[in-house]
C-alpha cells in the first residue's frame, strides 16, 4: 500500500526559484511549477485568509491582488510571478487600523459565515481603485465574480459604496 | 429574581467576530495549522453501479512525496458501530473502503495521501481504476417507488378528500416537478485528523461537532471519549454539514495508516457526491375549494429520491397539514431508491419544496375564483392547529400579510395576468406564505465570572454564519448585567457543554435559552454573594431587589447602594464564579409552534427571451423576539438570495446514461450572483413568544427562505400569464 521510499528523481516535480513582494516583504521561494498562488499562500507560506472555493476561477474565495490588479489566485501559476507585488486579505490593514472597506464590511454586515469575506474585500478594493463605483447597478455588474452563498450582496454593495464615497 | 435591564439584547450590533473575518484571522477547517501535517486527495469512482475489478495505484506511488494510496485492498480495519446519536436514516451508511461496490457515481475508492498538495492532486490522477459495471438507475421520473411510506412518515388522511373533491366547486388538479439542489456552501467540505495515541482530534467542517465525535467514535470502535472534533468556524453549510460524511473518516483513517496527521479537502466537483442534497420531487396536488375560496379538501401525492443503501426523510408533510383550514386532506408520501448518494436536508428541508406547490396552487386557485391571494389565504386562516387541534402559541400571519402588503403597495397592483409592461419587460408581483417549525433541542452551557470583571460563556454549538458568537453573547451579556465587551462566547469544540446540531433553526431557542439559564444561575450567584456577605453595601437586601448593570450589583431603584463584580470577587479572595445551566424543552408542548412569513415578489420577465429578474422583495415575518436585528436582517435577505437560486437558477443535471452530474462546478450549477440581486427588505414583527421558548424566541433561519420561491413564480405568472409548475423557472419554459 505504501511507496518503498522516496520515488527516483524522474517523477519529481520542477521547481523554480522566485522572487516576490507579498504584503510588503520581499521573498525568494522555490516553488514546485504546479503551485498556483493560492496553494503558495495557503499551504507554504501559513497566509490562509485567502480561500478555496472552487478552485477553478469561478467563486472568487481567492482574490488576491497582483501588481494591483485583482486576480483569481487558485488560476494563477506561481511561478510566473517574478518581480510581482501580492497583496492578500492579510495585508490591507495597517497594524490595528483597519481598510475603510472591512470596517465598512462589519459595519453593513456584509458577510455571513465570513468565507468568501476576503475575496469580497480584496476583490472590492479592486473595483474601488478601477472606479466602478458609480452606481449600485455598476458595483453589482462589477463585484459579480465573487460568489457569496449567504446572500449578504445588498449589504457588500453598500459597503463598496460607503469605502468608495465614505457614505 | 427582578429581571434583568435589556441592553445588548435587540440592539443592532456589528457581529462579534467581524474583526476575525474581515482580516482572513478566522480559521476554517483546512485553515488550522498543524503541526506535520500531510495532504490527502480522494479518487472517487466513475461509474455509479457496479463493481471495482482492479486499482493501479504504481504510478501514483512512484510520485516523489507520495506516502500512501488506500483503497479496500489494503483492508483497512473500521468497527462501525451502530450510532444511535447522530445517524439519522434508515438502512446502513457507506462504508468507507470496505468493499468492491459502487453505489453511485462520485464514490470514495481510494485516497492518495503525499507531502505536498500538488503531489497528492497529480498522484491522485494517475490511479487507475477498473470496473465491472452495471446498470445504474438515477433518474426519479423513472424509477418505481419503494413499497411503503419513508421512514417516520405515514400516509395521512382526514376527513374524506375524496369525496370532498368529488363535490367540490371548484377543483385544482396540478402535477409538480422540483429538480436536485446542491447546498454549495463556498468553504468546501474539510477535514484535519490527527492521531495521538488511541485518541482522536479533527478540525472538520460541521454543523454537529457532537454528532461527529459520535460517528468517528463509532466508525472507529473507540471510546466517545477519545474523540474531539474542532468547528470553531464554518464556511456555510445550509445542511450539508449536519452529518459527518465518509470523508471524515477516510482523513481519520488515513491519519491513522500514514502516522502523521492528514488535511483532507473535497475538490468543488466532489461536493456534488457526497455530501448531500435537497432531493428531486415529483408533486401532484389536488384541490377542492367553494366559489368564495372557502378550501374544502387537498390530496398530495409525491415522491423523492433516496439512496439505496439508505431512506432520506424530510419534513414535507407538516405545511400540508397545517398551513390552512381544510377539512380534508391526504397525503401519500413516497421514496425512490436510485443509485445515488444520499441526501441531506437542506435550508427548509421539505417544508421548502411542499410550500412552493402549495402556495403557488393557492395563487392559481385565487385567479380561477377571482380572489386578491392575500385574500383567500386570510379565508382559510385556521383558528387552531387543523392537524392537532392545539392552540397555536402565536400565528400572527395576518398581520405580516396586513404590514407587507402596504409597504410593498399590493393595492396599486393590477390583477390582471400581463397587464403591466415597462418596454420589453413584463412586470409582475407575487405573493406566498412562509412557515417553518418550532423545532427544540436540549443544550447546556458553562459560564465563569473572572475577578476581572469579565465572563467566558461556553457551548459545543456552533456558527455557521448565523450570528451564534454574537446573538449569544448579548443572551449572556444581559443575563450577567455586563457590557458586551466584557462578554466571551465560545462554541464548535465536542468537549464543551453539549448542544444540539446547529439545523433546523434551533439554535437561537435552545443553545439561547441555555445560556440564559446559566447566566442567570452565575448572576444569581453572585448576588447571594453580595446580600450574605456583611461587608457588602447589600448586605441584607432582598435578592430579589438586586440588579446588576454593566458589571454592577446594585438596589433597583437605587443605584447608590451596590458594588461591582470586581469588588465582590476580590472581597472574596475569589478568583473566579462558575455555572452550568441548560434548557429542556418540555416533552409534549400544549401549543402547535411554528414561524410565519408573508413573502412579496416583483419581477420583470423579457417578454421576447424569457429572462427573469427579481426587481424586488420584501418578506415580512413572525419569528418571536429578534435577539440581534442586525444580524437577522442579514439572514432574511440572504434567504431570499437562497430562495431567489433555487426558483430561477439552481438546477443539479444529471446524464442518467452513467449517473454523472454534469453540472458539478460553480460555473454550470448557477447560483446567484450580485447582479441578479436587486434590493431586498426584511421587516420582522416587534413581539415575542414565550410559550414556545424562555427567551421568547422561535425559528428564523429556514422560516426566511420557505415562501421565497412560490412569491417568485406567483409573479412570473401575474407578468406573463404563464404558469410553471417546475423549479427552476428557466427562460425555456416562459418561451
């Protein structure tokens, strides 16, 4: 039932070494080609406020941003983010001082079981800095791939609205 | 003992562990750091009937960082006992790696355990599996019924429907098909085992902390003590995590074999096998009514799938039964064995399916005599319980109908089916009655008081986003007379007091209820402290007449003379007080208990392409005293969102050639997203219910999403005149 010991050197994975910025520290990993970002958050670095919803870029659970931009993280190989600068839900406060968005996710309740939580506010702060925060209409379309079974979108609209308009 | 002043309780408070989750701090199941750790990813089979002739597990051993791949040739030892607790169906659970048989398609039939993830994952696709397979039976319209009623379920019958149909004015005679619905919570299910001698931990995702200590103890053959099972944080579940499924065992199991501790999670496609579903229905209901809408008989006759191996039951007799004055009613129930895997009672289990066919045939039978439906449900409003003759401990349904009907301006509404159109869109609106049952469980709790002046207050419940860590921490701080913030709630541990599944919207009156009793037992307490101790400032004063307010005990009446916790505790050389309190709910209630809602519905249907949007809804109910109105609100809006998926979106498909579901993915399988949710209000009725609970409360969580579907399709008709008898409400059927 078990393996004999360890396997040859053929079967084992590639791996590369990368250099990244995650959260404000800069980190050289080696890295197996197969880990997405998510699995190197998650499972190799202990940064488990990301999530695994689905992990086929359809949920949203593992916003993260890249460069700025939002990105599914569970699509997106690690290893082809030399020089890239990562920002997870982990780092968007500053010490104890919340992002106006979280404090305006527990002030909206926009949340219930919390899971999709940190895809909603990274995935949020995404469409604030893109500027699709004219409407409620405009925040919908626009926070639309970010699943949240517990239902809580009236009240993460009004979130993005009160960080992006400090209503 | 002079009640306690309410502040926390029914204030609108932010939830207590906002903080936690909004900086990725709360740990979910696979979110625990343990130390060790190695990853598991279960092979599951791809056929649904049949037998496994061979597994080649060389190429996937020969992975670097491949510790072990299980399968039922090795096999491994498991006792399953019998368990009583928590195994609620008929017939016997899939055992886990214990034989050569397929009993549906998804099916557990090895594991790979590896250092890494990744390792495991490719390891895991390059077992190879071979089978001797059969034909499999999974589709409900066409398998026959199983010979006699689902388990706790009797063919019911008064008066004599028959003929009461037979002479009635007006007869309805409807067919109804509700297709399969995954829970689809976002936190897959997950599971971390580790074994530290004959003794057992797991970090699992479970709505039943208790009742998963009992399986593993069962499934394992040791002592229940011997298992703890963690949950202090759940990412959704609806339902699907009120048993523990044979994932929990396979990372027990493998824990075991492999000798360190395992991290399992289920892919996305892999919830869609295993752990549960709300199950497809095939409905006919018939109805007899005078020409003033006066019901004078309903028949239903349904049937659902279950598994082979074990009898899935629901409450989907209650509603019929109850919901209105009609003097004759039957009912048949029905179960079709498929080879499937078993459901699970998902958000208003049964209640959900049967108030979609009777609420949307009371909007039919309202059209055909020409009655307002608000109406006609309010003429067949039962006085009392119509199935138990007992008196209803509140039912307070024509009031949510009175309150929603003119907040969401019904009046204005033309009756007329596609009288209203706003450009391409045909507008309409709905209504439907929600109901759900009182249900109650026995719990306990725990409560010590510190010389700090703060309290911790614990009960193996749980906090499936419903608000627990909060709605319970205002209970307690009330109770002990402390700000909120001097208030700790812990729950989702198998060791602390135990509590009952967090299902069936029992927590709030239960574990609430509890905690009270022990709250007040530890103020109680406290206060015969302070009145027997002579260097107290009350000394001598009636308990009674004894208060206590943000940590202090003081006369009410007199705030001057009293002294705080603080004070007592150290006066005392006391370091701490503690309590332990619980609630039973007494045997047999003289009151038939159940919440009520008024759902209302506007849509707008594309009049060329059959596209359906929900404009707006509001749900108006009858729930008992709101402990936390913030975070009810949030429930009853997310309800609606669940109510809104199930009438226009969700839809599980099956290719019965193979018993594949081939929707098994966040992409196919539609839920909705924040596009399609316009804005939805919640209103509940200012009140409480004592009768059903000490703190006055009732039901909630399933209650806000029963009536939500039926109000849909009731105004897909007014819109377009069409009438779907169907879930989901597909642009196919309104072409």
């Amino acid at each position: 039932m078990f393996g004999a010991g360890p396997a040859d050197a053929a079967q084992a994975s590639p791996s590369s070494r990368v250099t990244l910025t995650i959260n404000g520290e800069r980190r050289t990993i080696t890295v197996d080609n197969r880990t997405s970002l998510l699995d190197l958050l998650r499972e190799h670095l202990g940064l488990t406020g990301s999530k695994k919803g689905c992990n086929a870029g359809a949920c949203g659970a593992c916003t993260v941003l890249v460069d700025g931009r939002r990105v599914n993280s569970c699509l997106t190989l690690a290893v082809r983010l030399d020089g890239a600068e990562v920002t997870t839900i982990e780092g968007l406060a500053k010490g104890e001082r919340l992002h106006p968005l979280q404090q305006a996710f527990i002030d909206h309740d926009a949340f219930q079981c919390g899971y999709c939580t940190s895809g909603q506010i990274m995935s949020g702060v995404g469409c604030i800095d893109e500027g699709h925060t004219g409407s409620p209409e405009e925040i919908r379309e626009f926070m639309s791939g970010n699943i949240c079974r517990c239902g809580a979108y009236v009240n993460i609209v009004r979130a993005v609205e009160q960080a992006a308009h400090g209503k | 003992m002079s009640p306690q002043p309410q502040a926390a309780v029914g204030a609108p408070l932010s939830r207590v562990d906002g903080r936690l989750k909004v900086t990725g701090q709360a740990k979910y199941a696979a979110d625990h750091d343990i130390d060790g750790v190695v990853h598991a990813v279960v092979v599951d089979s791809s056929i649904a009937r049949g037998r496994i002739t061979g597994i080649d597990t060389r190429d996937a051993e020969a992975q670097r960082g491949v510790l072990g791949v299980i399968s039922h040739l090795d096999k491994p030892r498991l006792t399953y006992r019998q368990n009583q607790v928590s195994n609620a169906f008929p017939g016997e659970r899939l055992h886990v790696f214990q034989d050569d048989t397929v009993r549906f398609f998804g099916q557990p039939v090895a594991v790979v355990v590896a250092t890494t993830l990744e390792a495991a994952e490719h390891a895991a696709s390059l077992v190879k599996v071979s089978y001797d397979a059969e034909e499999s039976a999974t589709d409900l319209t066409r398998g026959p019924a199983q010979d006699g009623p689902p388990p706790f379920a009797r063919p019911y019958a008064r008066g004599n429907a028959e003929e009461a149909l037979g002479s009635a004015d007006v007869r309805l005679d409807l067919a109804y098909r509700l297709s399969r619905n995954h829970h689809n919570p976002m936190e897959t299910h997950a599971t971390i085992a580790r074994w530290d001698g004959d003794k057992l931990t797991v970090w699992d995702k479970t709505q039943w902390v208790i009742g998963t200590q009992n399986e593993l103890a069962a499934v394992f053959g040791i002592p229940l003590e011997n298992v703890r099972v963690l949950s202090p944080f759940i990412g959704g579940a609806f339902g699907s995590a009120l048993r523990a499924w044979p994932h929990v065992t396979i990372a027990a199991l493998a824990a075991r074999e492999i000798g360190r501790p395992v991290k399992l999670a289920l892919t996305r496609r892999q919830m869609y096998f295993t752990v549960g579903y709300r199950p497809a229905y095939e409905y006919k209901l018939r109805l007899g009514s005078t020409r003033r809408g006066r019901l004078t008989a309903m028949t239903h006759d349904f049937k659902y799938e279950t598994s082979r191996y074990e009898q899935f039951w629901e409450a989907n007799l209650a509603l019929g039964q109850m919901l209105y004055a009609v003097p004759n009613v039957s009912q048949n129930p029905q179960i079709v064995p498929l080879d499937v895997s078993t459901p699970l009672w998902m958000r208003g289990p049964g209640y959900g399916s049967s108030a979609f066919v009777i609420e949307t045939a009371m909007d039919e039978l309202a059209y055909k005599l020409g009655i307002d439906p608000i109406e006609l449900r309010l003429r067949n409003e039962p006085g009392e319980d119509p199935s138990t003759q007992q008196p209803f401990s509140t039912r307070r349904l024509r009031e949510c109908f009175r309150v929603g009907a003119r907040a969401f301006g019904w009046r204005r509404r033309d009756p007329r089916p596609r009288s209203t159109r706003d450009g391409d869109w045909l507008i309409g609106t709905g209504v439907a009655t929600g109901c759900y049952d009182v249900f109650r469980g026995q719990a306990q709790a725990h409560a010590r008081l510190d010389a700090d002046g703060t309290a911790v207050v614990q009960s193996a419940t749980h906090d499936t986003g419903t608000g627990t860590y909060t709605s319970m921490t205002q209970v307690a701080a009330d109770a002990l007379g402390l700000t909120v913030r001097n208030v700790t709630f812990r729950l989702g541990d198998s060791a602390m007091p135990p509590a009952p599944a967090q299902g069936a919207s029992q927590t709030m009156l239960s574990v609430g209820s509890a905690v009270q009793d022990t709250c007040d037992m530890l103020r109680e307490q406290a206060i015969k402290l302070a009145v027997e101790d002579e260097r107290s400032p009350l000394h001598g004063v009636d308990p009674d007449d004894v208060v206590v307010r943000g940590g202090r005990l003081h006369v009410k009446g007199d705030p001057a003379r009293g002294e705080t916790y603080r004070q007592l505790l150290a006066r005392n050389n006391r370091t701490y007080l503690e309590a332990r309190g619980s609630y039973t709910p007494e045997e047999e209630s003289r009151f038939s208990m159940y919440g009520y809602a008024a759902m209302f519905a506007e849509v707008a249907v594309d009049a060329r392409l059959g596209l359906v949007r929900v404009r707006r809804m509001l749900g108006v109910y009858d729930a008992g005293r709101i402990i936390s109105p913030k975070l009810a609100e949030s429930q009853a809006v997310g309800g609606m969102v669940g109510g809104i998926g199930a009438a226009l979106l969700e839809h599980t498909v099956t290719d019965h050639r193979d018993g594949r579901i081939v929707n098994a993915n966040l992409a196919d399988y539609l839920v909705p997203v924040n596009a399609d949710i316009p804005d939805l209000k919640a209103v509940y009725l200012d009140g409480e219910d004592y009768k059903a609970a000490p703190i006055g409360v009732k039901s909630l969580g399933e209650l806000v999403q029963i009536g939500v579907a039926p109000a849909i399709a009731n105004a897909v008709f007014h819109a377009t005149g069409r009438r779907v008898r169907e879930l989901p409400i597909t642009a196919e059927a309104l072409l």
